[in-house]
C-alpha cells in the first residue's frame, strides 16, 4: 500500500487507450490512493463513466455541472484536492490544448487551477507523437514543469508499429511510487533509477573446443542479452556483460564487456562481477555439455565413425543462486519447446531465481529473429505474458520488471535510486 493517503486525480481523454484507464485506477486505488476521474466528453465514447466510477469508488465527472440538480463540479477545487494531476491517456489534442492554456472542458479547467505536480502518459499514433506541434506542444509542457511518461514503442491501433502507446498501467504505478516516494523524476529525459548500481548480464552463446578449428556451440545471437545490456546502461546502471562469441553489438559507455568463450570461463568471469553487483540476468545460451578433451592438434578425417564423450558444463546460474544474497534480484532464461511453463517453474525453483524469462521456442525462431515473445514468472508465483515485440522493447519489459521488483526488495537509498 505505497500510495495509501494520496489523492490522485485521473484525467482520461479521447484515446483508444482508455481502456488501460481502467486497470491504472484499479491498481492505483489497490496501492491505496483515493482515485478521483475526470473525462473529457470524447473519453466517454471510448469508455464509460460507470466502469470508472466503479473501480475508483467515486463520481466520475465529465461535465462542469451536473444536468440533474444543476450542482457545480468546481475545477479549483478539484485542482486543489490533488497531490498529484495524471492524465492518461492524454491524446494530441488534450495535450495542444494544455501547451495552449485552452480550457473548454472540466479536464483542461482542473489542469489550469491544479496547484500538485502534473503527470501526462501521451497515447497517439506515432506520426501524431512525430509531428513538430506535437513536439513543440511536448516541449512545452516539459519546460513549465510537467511530467511526461513517455510513449512505447509497439503495435498502435492504427495497425501501424512505432512510438505511441501509452506506457503500461503497471510501469505508469510504479512512475508514480517512484514519484512520490521523492527518488527522482521518472518524466525527466536525464532520470536514471539505476544509477549508482551494478547489473551482471550475460549473452551469446558458449563455444565449447573440440580441437583448435572446431568447437560444439548454438544459434544464440546474443542480440536479446545485449539488449537488455543498453537498457539497463541507459537507465544509469553500470552493466557488466559477460558475453559468448557473438559480434560486438553495443559501445555503450556504462558497458563493460567481458568476453568469453567456453561455458568454464563464463562461470569465471560471472563468478568475479557477481558478488558487487545488485542484480543479473542471465541470458545466455550456455552450452550443457562440452568434450572431456579439446585436441590440441586438427583431428584428421577417418573413414570410420566417430565419437565425442562430452561432459557437462557447470550450471552457472544455478551456482550464482546458490551463493546470492536475499538483497540481489536474480533472473534467468527458459528456452522451452514442450510443457514450456511448467519447465520455466522447474528452473525458476532449482536455480533459486527471483524471476524466469520464457521463451518458448512453438512461438518462432527466438534467436536470430529481431522480435520475441515472453512470459516472465515470478517466485512468487505471479504470471505475466507478453506480446510479441522487437527484442529492444522486450529489454524494456524485462528491465521494468526488474526495476519494479528491485522497488519492492531495495527502497530508495540516493536522489536518483530506485
Ligand atoms: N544456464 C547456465 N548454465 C548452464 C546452462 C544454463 O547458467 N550450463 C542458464 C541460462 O543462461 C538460462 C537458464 O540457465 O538463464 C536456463 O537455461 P536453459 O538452457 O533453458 O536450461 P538448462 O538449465 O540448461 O536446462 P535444459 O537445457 O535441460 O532445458
């Protein structure tokens, strides 16, 4: 109940996405805020007053008086009892109007009299979202001090793919938590919650020798561990990325990469970064087995069978679970191509995780496309599946629900933590 105590006013306009209004309130009201909601009348065709009203357990109100006894909604008032003014989704339109000072409605009227902070999470197709009035009007709002979450990037209702879809009604609370619990400005385009920490994340394959030319190895392409690298670097972390044989795809400043080649000098190399570090994910494909003996000769070619005793390789996440303290968040990746959540379950267990990423491998090829679809499950048993989507806003998923579990085990220690 983070949020318990604070009044938060819900501004929902004219959006496709006003649908996710509904679970923001709901989560909003279960953390504890007292939700009041506003609509604008164009909201109302996208969702009714009667779903909000009932999951915020208040009057919704849209109008400036109510047509039955003539009674005034006072916008100052409204202004006044907030701590916090959020509308989302704000369409182009309501955010123009806002840049503008226009008020012909009770939503923008109780934007102008609010006296708390504002917070806007924009949903809008991505050429409204690329417009220059619509960046201008942005800026706008930015330089008078307003938060703007801004857009994902995702599948939009328009049918086309790009930056426009309001922010998740899940990472929208945990902006707000982060808000209120004074640890930054989640809107700020400098806002870094990982500054100040460390986050071990390994990628690629392994490469396992068989003699100096020939080695037994996979598809990995190490391009969803890298991914989450640069996010994780861009939200201020300082990453360690212990990485198999895969093309250097990053030069991010905050990453510092360790390559390796075999699955024994992974485990080295993750064995040293862990112990500093206050989370990792493991995304690596390392390879289960690897020959009892790498030839250190060509091994020349016979005209009779040939065999390769292997050996198995350390299970490096399992190692680092065993040895992990309950203030490091832990995560690893399932690939599964049969009873693929039960399995996930089975891993998450053994190997002592906080959480599993599942890729499952009926859904496509994972490793050398550019999309992926995921489910991450939680230790404590939570579910949660995702859409498929470009690795870049998988990381983000990935990330965001690291951040969120990171809120929940570690509370803010600087300005800018988490
Ligand atoms: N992993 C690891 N060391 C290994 C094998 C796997 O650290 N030797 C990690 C992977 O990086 C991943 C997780 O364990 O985060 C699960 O990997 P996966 O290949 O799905 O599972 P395995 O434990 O290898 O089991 P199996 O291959 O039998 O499904």
């Amino acid at each position: 109940m983070q949020l318990q105590g604070k009044k938060i006013m819900l501004g929902v306009t004219g959006s496709i996405a006003a649908y996710k209004s509904a679970f923001l309130t709901r989560l909003l009201v279960k953390e504890g805020a007292s939700v009041k909601v506003i609509m604008t009348p164009l909201a109302r065709e996208f969702i009714t007053p009667v779903t909000l009203a009932t999951l915020s357990c208040n009057t919704v109100l849209c109008d400036f008086f109510s047509h039955d006894d003539g009674a005034w909604n006072s916008h100052v008032e409204l202004g006044i009892w907030a701590d916090l003014f959020l509308c989302a989704p704000a369409s182009a339109n309501t955010m123009a109007r806002m840049a503008h000072g226009v008020c012909d409605n009770l939503l923008l009227t109780t934007y102008l009299s609010a006296r708390c902070p504002v917070m806007l999470a924009p949903a809008m197709d991505l050429d409204m979202w690329q417009h220059p009035a619509t960046r201008d009007n942005t800026e706008k709002l930015l330089s008078r001090g307003n938060i703007i979450l801004e857009p994902s990037t995702g599948e939009l209702a328009s049918g086309l793919s790009g930056k426009g879809r309001m922010e998740e009604p899940e990472i929208i609370l945990e902006k707000i938590k982060t808000f209120f619990a004074g640890s930054g400005d989640p809107g700020k385009s400098d806002y870094r919650p990982l500054k100040g920490r460390k986050v071990l994340v390994t990628a690629g394959p392994t490469h396992e020798p068989i003699d100096p030319v020939r080695y037994i190895g996979n598809q990995s392409s190490g391009k969803m561990g890298y991914a989450i690298a640069e996010e994780l670097a861009g939200k201020g972390a300082e990453v360690i990325l212990v990485s198999g044989p895969v093309p250097v795809l990053t030069g991010h400043p905050n990453i510092k990469l360790v390559k390796v080649k075999t699955a024994g000098e992974m485990l080295r190399e993750c064995l040293q970064w862990f112990p500093g570090c206050t989370a990792c994910i493991m995304a690596a494909a390392v390879a289960d087995y690897t020959p009892v003996i790498a030839e250190d000769r060509k091994l020349k070619r016979g005209s009779s069978n040939f065999t390769l005793e292997m050996k198995p390789t350390p299970d490096i996440l399992k190692e680092l679970g065993s040895i992990r303290s309950k203030d490091q968040v832990i995560a690893g990746f399932a690939l599964e191509s049969e009873n693929e959540k039960e399995n996930a379950r089975k891993k998450l267990k053994n190997k002592n995780l906080d959480f599993i990423v599942l890729n499952s491998l009926q859904e496509g090829d994972c490793f050398n496309s550019d999309t992926n679809k995921i489910s991450i499950i939680a230790s404590d048993g939570s579910e949660a599946d995702y859409e498929m989507k470009p690795k870049a806003a998988v990381a983000a998923d990935i990330v965001g629900y690291l951040l969120s579990l990171m809120a929940r085990i570690r509370p803010a220690e600087s300005e800018n933590a988490i």
